[in-house]
C-alpha cells in the first residue's frame, strides 16, 4: 500500500485516555480521526480544505484501506503523515503513514475522495480545482482502495440510530462514526483484525435507522450497513 514518495504534511499527537478502547489501545475510530484532522490540517494549509468549502464545494471519503501493523497504547507518541497521491478518474487519493516515536511504521493508509458541489451534490473533477503539485496527474497504479462486492448472507445483525453525534459540520454522518460502529460491534464479537477497507455508498441522517449486518468469508469478514433495504456502507475486516 505505501509508496515510496515524500509526505507533504505531517502532525505529532499523544494518545490520550479517552481514545483508547477497552484493551488500553487506540481505537480505530481514533485513529481515523487522527488522520482526518491531519487530512483537514494539510488542506487547509494549502488552500484546498476551507478555502473550498467556503467556494461551495465538499469532500466526501468514498473508500479506504486501513493497515495497523502494531497500535499504540494510552500516553505514546505517535506521528501521522498524509501527502496526495494523484488523480484516479475522480477520486482524489490520499495515502496516510503513522510512526512511534521511534520512527517504526504502525499503521499504513490508502483513501480516496470525492468533491462535490455542495448544492448540486455532483462531484468535480479534482484536476479543475486542486493544486496541480499536491495532485499529480500520474500516480502510481494500484492505490485506488478495493470496491467491495456484497456475496453470501449476513447472519449477525444489529440496528443502530443516527444520532447528533454522528454528523459533521455539513450535517452528514461522519466517516469516522461507520468505523466506530464497526470497531464496536468487532469487538462485542470477539473479532480482533488489523486490515479494514471501507466503501462509503450513501448518505444517512439523523435519527435513520442502520442495520449493521456480519457475514464470515473464507479469511475475512464482511459486514454490510443498510437503511430501509438501501445500501450505505460496506466493510471488510481480516
């Protein structure tokens, strides 16, 4: 997943008593936030986090591959580095690297966005918008993280509300909250992973109901999240 090309913007954190889960490790849905507060930082350091939004048009994460090789524990000292890996039709990829404070890799991130026109909600195409040197027109092949496919039946299910909490500041649940729900319910099962790739497929709202379905595959789990029969996420963990 990682490439060889320099980070563009890097941000040093502590991991604090509240972001970790009950094994005393950083959550998940910690580290997601992590790197979207690092994603946010770079952007608008450059003039295309805000500065968009404020021109009416939006990021939205529609897939990412989390690798964590090791996860750091409450008071460590991590370091998250993010830089833009090109254009992939309309996808804007982002590739994200986390390091202890020895500088040993720990966890490795692959995303890709879209940006969308606030009103319209139709995406853009990256290349009119973005900074030609933060996205190069030529990445390299094969960072676009995996499009999951739905296979088999999903046996273990539970229903969750969206609630306030949920939502960002353009009233959309944000990305980070399906990672949670998905750590959550990953660890009510017993299921320990260190790989998750994420599809986002459709917005949910506030006080919707979402059925977060498991389905076991032959060396990964697949877990569907569904409102009303549509589809809204798809996730695998291994």
């Amino acid at each position: 997943m990682a490439t060889k090309e320099p980070f563009q913007f890097e941000k040093k954190f502590e991991v604090l008593s509240f972001q970790i889960d009950p094994f005393g490790k950083l959550r998940w849905s910690a580290l997601g936030d992590l790197m979207q507060e690092v994603a946010w930082k770079h952007a608008d350091s450059r003039d295309f986090g805000q500065s968009l939004f404020d021109k009416g048009y939006m990021w939205v994460l529609s897939r990412m591959q989390i690798k964590v090789h090791s996860m750091p524990s409450w008071g460590d000292h991590i370091v998250v580095k993010t830089a833009g890996r090109g254009i992939d039709k309309l996808f804007a990829l982002r590739e994200f690297l986390v390091e202890d404070d020895k500088g040993n890799v720990i966890a490795e991130s692959m995303s890709a966005w879209l940006l969308l026109d606030v009103r319209s909600k139709r995406p853009q195409r990256p290349n009119q918008v973005l900074p030609p040197e933060l996205f190069s027109q030529n990445p390299e092949k094969g960072l676009l993280p995996e499009k999951l496919e739905s296979a088999g039946s999903f046996e273990k299910s539970t229903e969750l509300t969206v609630r306030p909490f949920d939502l960002d500041m353009n009233n959309h649940v944000n990305n980070v909250s399906y990672i949670r729900w998905v750590e959550d319910l990953c660890i009510s099962e017993g299921i320990v992973f260190h790989d998750l790739v994420i599809n986002y497929i459709a917005e949910a709202k506030l006080h919707e109901s979402i059925f977060l379905s498991m389905s076991q595959q032959d060396q990964y789990f697949l877990l569907s999240g569904t409102s009303q029969n549509r589809p809204v996420l798809l996730v695998s963990v291994k």
